[in-house]
C-alpha cells in the first residue's frame, strides 16, 4: 500500500494542529496522497483563507518534486537554475511548508501547512511528519 | 459570527464519515465557510478521487446558490430555466449532495458529499446536517 | 509497487498501435500511473491532435472514477444522476476508450485512447489491457 | 513534410533514454511536432512527476520560440528585455532542456527533457537530438 490512509493522515493533521497552537498561529493543513490528492484538510480559525490554496499546493508540488517545498527557494530564484519553476504544473509553491511524508522509506504522501511565517509554516509541518 | 468553525466543521465531518461507514460507502466529505472556503475535509479509504474535486465542488456551489445542489438539477437540463448553469462559477454541481449548513437560519457554511450514488450522497450529507 | 512501470507501459501502447493498425485506424494512446499521470504516451501518424488530449484525459479519468470511461456515457446524460459530471476535476471524458490497468486486482494506471470512433476506441484500449 | 513521425519520435525518445541511463538519471522525455503537439512521451521509473509537464512543456516551448529554452533564461531575467515571457502563452519554460528538432534545416518538431539537472536535461536532450 503507497497511498496514506485516512487515518494516518488524520493523525498527522491532528498532530501539526496541535504544534500550530502551541505556537499560537492557526494554520491550514492538508496532506495528499502519493499521487498528488486530497486526503485530509483542516483550517483553524482564524487562518487566512489565501493558504487553503497553498497548503494543499505545497503538499502536491513535494509530491511532484519528490522534495520539501523548501528545498525549491533557492534553485528558482532569479538567476538561478529553476527560474519560473513555479509557473510548471498549474502552479507549484517555491517556499518551505510542504514535506513528503515516507513509510520505510516509502513516500506515501505529503504535508503542506501555510498561514504563518514559512519558518511556523515548517516547524508545523515537521510536527505533522513526526506523527507518521 | 457567521462562518463555521473548525470544530464545528469537524463535527458534521465525524457524523458523515458515521453514517458514511453505516452504509458501506467510502465517501469524500467536505465543509466549507459562509463564503465557500475550505475548512474541513476527509477521504475515506477507498472512495473515488474524481470525488475530492466534485465534493469541495458540491459544498462550494450550495454557498453560492444557497440552497442544496439538488434543487438544481431539474432546473439546469436542456430546455430547463438555467440550462448551463454548471458551466458558471468556474463550475458548479448540479446534482445532490451539498446542501448548506444552518445555525438559527443562518447560513454558516456548507457540506459536499462525493462516491456514491446520489441518494447516497444526499443521505450521509443530510447525517452531516443533522450533527450541527 | 503500485504504480505502473514504464516497460510494462511501453507493452501495453506497443499492444494498442498493433491493434490499431489491424483496423486501420491511426490512434493517441495513453498510459497513465495510479494517481493519473502520464507514463507513456505515442500519438500515431495521422491521428486528429484533439485526441492528445482527449487520450490522456480519458486515461486519468479512469483513474479519478475508478471506472472504464464508458460507465460514465449514460450516468452524465441529461435527466440522468450524474449530469454535469465532466465539468468537474477540471474536465473529465464521458465516452469511451478509457479503461483501468489492474494487476491482480490492484489499480496500477490506466490506458486512455481516441481518435478513432468510441467502438474503435474501445477495441484498441482493451488490446493495451490485454497486454499487461 | 513538417511534423516529426511517430518513428522518428520514438528513436529520438529512445536515443534520450539511453543516455539518461548513462547517466544514471531517470527521466520525463517528451516529442512535440512542429506545431508543438505531443507525438511522443516516456517517463522512466523513478523520474520526478512535476517534469511530465516541464518536460512536455519545454518542447512546446521550443517550438513557440522557435529556439532552445536555455536561450531564454538570460533574456527573461529580472531587468532584461523580455523580463515576464514565461507568463505568456499559458506558461514558458524558460531553462534548459528544450531543443527544436529538425531535418535538413527544417524544424519537424521539439525534444524536451525534464527531472535533473539543468545541464543533465540538456545533455540528455541533445542525445534525442542527434538521433533524429
């Protein structure tokens, strides 16, 4: 089975929501299959609404890219080898927030959380990860 | 206070993936604000993906319609009132299975059902409704 | 491994050419993974350009429902429980000659192919399935 | 006779492939005919999912500008003359990777290469090349 169940993603939705508050930043979190879809979401109130958007893309672009969204920024800055990455695959998101999520090594999914800085965005993520 | 918060939103969630899990039928279950942003949202395990879209899809057009996308789907045939209604709106559903969510009459966000048939769909939506 | 191999692609759009060829008909033929996208694809000389895309729509549409894409042809007709169905998922086919690759009984891809007729269509999608 | 056939595509294809073996670099190889229409494309296993697009993507590139994409990043960059091109046309890619294909100096179609890196892509897109 490579595809996250829907509850392993509710465990680390529930997990990254529980990191979100203790930094008191409501968050949108979602997390993806391994293809790239929906499997779990959740915006706590008072997130922007703009970040429903870019939760769930920083989720599929770490399906799509195999990497963390934060691993982007720097290879499609201007002057750099990926400039206009982000224009590809109706819209990839070029900032830290996504992060594959892997079983023994096996990507079956991925994270995207946005609402804060991109550092609380990370850690959050990286919260949601840990709960795998 | 006029948008549905999360607990809320995961509430109606738990109550459809209930009633969901009673009729043997994985579902895709999406609840959105008073404004048709995403707020809460499940894939069971093993319920179409073309769903994810048309369930968030589903809920989306109950907001912008007020009213369940049942009510649209006689008025939107050949030859009906509102034929190529759905093509609106970067497309609306106009079969059952979102229906808004009420508190006091007031509208506060809506569910959007997906994986079923449409009776299905309408009955674990109207299980949603009714945990509110 | 759930995901279809290109090797085991290459031989099932190998298999499709060979059997549009049989009946004179130049075909688009797609293969797509598990989570819908592309594997392979050949576009036979003489084949509309519509059907590029049409080709590998059907394809990940098989995915999306889970389902060959002429189940979807009587469901999504007017007066019919799905009407409206291919507007949604960001446009999915609703006639034939896409169909679901299963290697023992797991979904690993699918096969999408037009250009010719739906019934030709068909034929030369299920020589790809046979092949696998 | 101006657009690329399916047997010349496949040799370019494969001719990309090997050498992306050589390198040990799996790779999304995409063939488009002179009017930038998908006539070929493999994805070999391992290979990123976002370069299904780029990689198709960069051929219709090449094709549009009439030019390698690696001729297009200088020119693209912030405060250069066509600062913003990668936004027209529904999306440019404007790093390395795509190269017009053509026959006795006339362009038959476009390779594009996508899932290493930028001087991986055009190597292995310039074995595609140098089949034709």
């Amino acid at each position: 089975m490579s595809a996250i169940s829907l509850s392993s993603a509710t465990r680390v939705v529930d997990a990254a929501i529980a990191k979100a508050r203790d930094i008191a930043q409501p968050m949108n979190i979602a997390v993806v299959d391994d293809g790239g879809h929906l499997v779990a979401f959740a915006r706590m109130d008072g997130a922007i609404k703009a970040s429903i958007d870019i939760s769930i893309r920083k989720a599929r672009t770490s399906i799509l890219m195999n990497a963390p969204t934060s691993a982007l920024t720097a290879i499609a800055q201007p002057g750099a080898e990926l400039y206009g990455l982000e224009q590809t695959c109706g819209g990839l998101v070029i900032f830290g927030g996504g992060i594959p999520l892997t079983v023994d090594g096996v990507v079956v999914g991925a994270i995207g959380v946005s609402a804060g800085s991109v550092e609380q965005d990370v850690k959050v993520a990286e919260a949601g990860v840990a709960a795998l």
